[in-house]
C-alpha cells in the first residue's frame, strides 16, 4: 500500500470516528500517523521523487519573500506583471505558468522579491500536478500571497489553506508555547500553567506511543490541542502571515465587496485595472514586520533616501552593524538613537538596543 493510500485510508477512518471523550485518544494516535505519514511525503527517501524540479528553486534576493499561491486562473500571474514590471506569461486557458517566476518590487525604500508560483490544484499535498514542489517552495517564503477568485472565494480558501496544512505549513499562526523535551529515563512528565480543556494526560502518552516516545519532559504554557501538541513533536511546521488577496473586484457588486470585505486578513483588488494596490502593498508591509533605519554620518544630516531594512526580530543595533558590513562590529564603541525607540533624543546605546521603525542611528568607532 503506497503513502498516499495510507493516508486516505486514516482520513476514512477518522471521518467515520465519533468524536468524544472515549475515542479521543485514538483519533490522537490517528492525526499522530497521519503526521508521520505527511512527512514522508514531504521527504521522499526514492531516488526518483527528491529533486525540486526544473526551475522551482529560486535564489533568495531582498528583505522579505512573497509567494503568490492559488488555483490556475485566478490573475496571479497579472498581478505579478503589473506590481514589478516582470513578464509571466498571461493566458486564458489553464497552468499558463509552469515554474516559478521571480521579480522584485521596490517599497518603502526596501526590495520586495516576489514569486510567481504555478497554480495548485486539490490533491497536491499528496504530489498531483507538482504541487509538491510549488509547495515546498512556498515553504521559504516570509509572507504568501494566497490569490482567489473573488466569485468563490470561501470554497477555494479552504482547499487551498487544506494542501498548505498538509505540508507543514501554518497561516497567520504563531507557534503553540509548548516545552518537550526527550530523556533517557523517567517516563512521561507533564505539567501545564494555563488549564488544558483539550487535552489530558493519557491522550499526551497515547500520541507519544505513536512516535514511540515512553520518556519526555513536556509543559503546556498554553491551552494547546492535539493537532499543536504533533506540530511541537513533528518539529517541522512553518509559521507564515498570509494576505488573502480577492482579485477581479470589477466582476462585482459594491454590496458584494462589503460581504467579501470582511474575511479576516482579506485584501480585495483587481490586477488587470491595477485597483487597490497602495493597500496591497502597505497590508503586505505591515505582515512582513520590517523595520526602516536611517543613517547618520557624523555631522551631517540623516540619509531618508536609502533605510537600512531589518526584520523585526534582528532590528538591533549589532544587526543593523551587520547589515551594512560585518567588520563595523570590531571598532564598535556605541550607538546614538534618535526616534521612537530612544527615551530621550540622541538616546547613547549599546549592540544590545532594539531599535524600532523609522529610527536614525549614528555609530560612534573606537579611536
């Protein structure tokens, strides 16, 4: 029986499972297969089915990588010519674009690399139509750009984010604050800070036994399910914001715009008349979390026309150092801060300092 058979077959079994508390723990054991199941999926160990394919790796250019992930036909491959001015083949019909088209978009003083991915269809986190490589490319990305039709945007969300979920992938999600640690001896200790209203004792052992697992250390800081507790054990998953951009708005009405208008994270545009991509761009910002650093030459004013751009969690001072040049570091003495981050304006620091958007900074060398 091949992996794609096994998996239907669990899928069977836990959509014919009553779900209560008797049977929890079995269904436990079952999404814990089901997990083990998908990662072989994701790794394959044949010869034959391991390569990325032709023209799916990309290199990583730019601050922030965003990858356009939707069914064939939805404009993703207009909206990608009209945002960055890089020819994708356009058609009426069909799977137009067959591998990953690269392009970069320039906003806020900060290259935005842009992937144009071929369309998915249902069925491709178990290897149809090469979404298993269109997937693991949307794996690297830092924000996905999940293109739907606005006429049937609900149906085409769901099966989409289904495939994203099946490759490991979590949209708009922040990592359950769980701590597991394996040992060699002592059994299974558990211990949680917030009361668990999904989960027990005996369903924690019940998924361990399934990665045979009969010594561990795990504590829940959160009110965390089964399917958190496998991501936390399966140590593979991705945490990705996603924009759900409903495109070609000129087919609808203005009172079907408000109902589509309040999809959570939902931008609504049309590509091939260019409307509503201010908005587009300043969401897509706002969900890469980037910072903009001006520099300051000694005595001089600060330079606004090119910012340093840092991700949020390495927008310190030695990461701002680092960006520009690595050996800044060794004659670093301090920094002075102007802006939201300083207490007071020039604020002295050290490499420590977390330095926030739109912050002017002048480094002070050692003699």
């Amino acid at each position: 029986m091949t992996t794609v058979e096994k998996i239907k077959e669990i899928e069977a079994e836990m959509a014919r499972t009553q779900k209560n508390k008797a049977t929890s723990q079995h269904l436990g054991q079952l999404k814990a297969k089901l997990a083990k199941l998908r990662r072989e999926l994701l790794t394959p160990t044949s010869a034959g089915g391991g390569g990325p394919g032709l023209g799916f790796d990309v290199a990583k250019t730019g601050v922030g990588r965003i990858g356009f992930v939707g069914f064939p036909s939805v404009g993703k491959s207009t909206l990608m010519s009209k945002l960055t001015g890089t020819h994708s083949e356009v058609a009426a019909y069909e799977f137009t674009t067959l591998t990953t088209v690269p392009g970069v978009v320039q906003y806020n003083g900060a290259k935005l690399q842009i992937l144009d991915l071929p369309g998915i269809i249902e069925g491709a986190k178990d290897g149809k139509g090469r979404g298993r490589q269109v997937i693991a490319v949307a794996r690297t990305c830092s924000l996905i750009f999940l293109v739907l039709d606005v006429l049937k945007p609900l149906g085409d969300k769901r099966i989409i984010e289904k495939e994203l979920e099946g490759f490991g992938i979590r949209l708009n999600q922040k990592p359950p604050n769980i701590y597991f640690k394996k040992k060699e001896k002592g059994g299974i200790s558990m211990t949680n800070t917030v009361p668990l209203t999904h989960l027990d004792l005996d369903e924690v052992k019940a998924v361990l036994s399934e990665y045979k697992i009969h010594n561990a250390d795990i504590s829940f800081k959160c009110d965390a399910t089964i399917d958190e507790l496998i991501d936390v054990i399966e140590g593979n998953r991705v945490y990705i914001p996603c924009l759900y951009v409903l495109n070609k708005i000129d087919q609808i009405s203005i009172e079907e715009l408000d109902l589509v208008c309040k999809i959570p994270h939902a931008v609504p545009i049309c590509a091939h008349h260019e409307w509503n991509f201010d908005e587009l761009l300043a969401k897509a910002w706002e969900y890469l979390d980037l910072a903009r650093i001006y520099t300051k030459p000694k005595g001089q004013l600060p330079d606004y026309s090119s910012p340093v751009v840092l991700r949020r969690e390495t927008a310190t001072i030695e990461g701002f150092c680092n960006t520009i040049h690595k050996a800044i570091l060794r004659e670093f003495k301090y920094a002075l801060v102007w802006g939201s981050s300083a207490k007071h304006n020039p604020q002295k620091v050290g490499k420590e300092h977390v330095l926030a958007d739109e912050d002017v900074v002048q480094i002070i060398k050692k003699v």
